[in-house]
C-alpha cells in the first residue's frame, strides 16, 4: 500500500503548493493513460499532423498552468485529476481534428 506522501491527493495539494516533484509525480502516474485517450481520440487524423503524445503533453501544460493560477475549484482527488486532465486532453484532440 502506498504511503500518504505519495498519495494523489497529496501530490495534488503539493502540487497546488508549487512543488516540481509532486509535478513529475502525477506526470509519471497519468501521461500513458491520458496518451491513451489521445490516441482514441486522433484515429482519424493522419498521424503526421499531430500525434497523441503532443495532445497528451499540450493538454499537461494546460493543466500544470491551470493549477498555478486557480482555474480548477474541483481538484480534490485521483477522480478530479482524471476528469480534468481528460477534458483537456479531448478539447486539445477536438482542436486537432478541426
């Protein structure tokens, strides 16, 4: 079982806080699966135009800015986190394919 410190809902409060580490964390738990999400999402489109590795990474800037500046009121929980960063990464995918 993982300790508390490591926990998603401590990365995000660090993460809230400013803390570069909890930022890597929460990059290395979720980038394959929100890659994941991109690559559905992209199927359509010739890969050479965008890949879903730019939607993922577009769609952590958005967040990891989002955080700096208050933009989330609901980020309590892996939940949360989930959600936000899927709506991201489906408006980034959604852009794409226009």
């Amino acid at each position: 079982m993982m300790s508390d410190s490591h926990s998603v809902t401590n990365l995000i409060y660090q993460l809230e806080a400013g803390d570069s580490a909890a930022a890597k964390q929460v990059w290395d738990r979720f980038i394959h699966r929100l890659i994941g999400l991109a690559r559905k999402r992209l199927q359509r489109l010739p890969r050479r135009a965008l890949d879903e590795e730019d939607v993922a990474i577009s769609a952590f800037n958005a967040f990891f800015q989002g955080v700096e500046e208050n933009r989330f009121e609901r980020l309590n929980d892996r939940d949360d986190l989930w959600q936000v960063l899927a709506m991201l990464a489906e408006r980034k995918a959604i852009g794409a394919l226009r």
